[in-house]
C-alpha cells in the first residue's frame, strides 16, 4: 500500500516544481526581445503551459482528500498529468530557443 503522506508530499514538490519553471519562462518572456508574432507564439505557449498547471494543482488538491485506499488511483492520473506536463515544457523550451533564434538571425 501507498504511504499517503509520502505520495502527497511528491505530488506537492511536482506542483512547485512546475510553478517555478512558469514563474522561470515568464521572466525570460519579460526579458527577451522577440517581435510582435514571436511574442505572441510564445505567450499562446505560456498560457496551454499555466492551464496544464492548473490541471495539476487540483488533481494535487484531489488527492488530499480522498480514502488511502482510492490514492492510487488518482496518483496515476496525477503522475500521467506530470509528465504530460513535462513534456510540454521541453516542446516549450525548444520553441523558445527556437523563436530567439530567429529573432536573432533576423537581426
């Protein structure tokens, strides 16, 4: 059987984890010098990237409470979920050094 408390607290670290590399690609979003369309691929990336950590956030939330028996259940949909997410960032991270690339070749 799953140790609740263990499975939470990975879930938990996920769920930052994916926080503070939105918060990371927002600040070189900020940063960076990208024209108007590159700008815009960019944020349309950002923003399916912030919904996916929102599906996150309340699968996280809806293990919280559910019966030990039923955990895990819900931590594979949480795990599938993560590295759904996962993999989107990296896409998200080639695209951004691609759109800065070519911005750059550009100019």
């Amino acid at each position: 059987m799953l140790d609740k408390t263990h499975i939470l607290s990975h879930a938990k670290s996920a769920v930052d984890q994916a926080a503070s590399s939105l918060t990371e690609m927002h600040a070189r979003l900020q940063s960076a010098e990208l024209t108007r369309l590159h700008r815009l691929i960019v944020e349309e990336t950002l923003h399916d990237l912030s919904r996916r950590h929102e599906i996150l956030v309340n699968l996280y939330e809806g293990m919280l409470d559910v019966p030990t028996q039923e955990l895990p259940t819900h931590w594979r949909r949480f795990f599938v979920c993560y590295d759904e997410y996962l993999e989107a960032v990296r896409d998200a991270k080639r695209r951004l050094v691609r759109e800065a690339n070519s911005f750059e070749s550009k100019t």
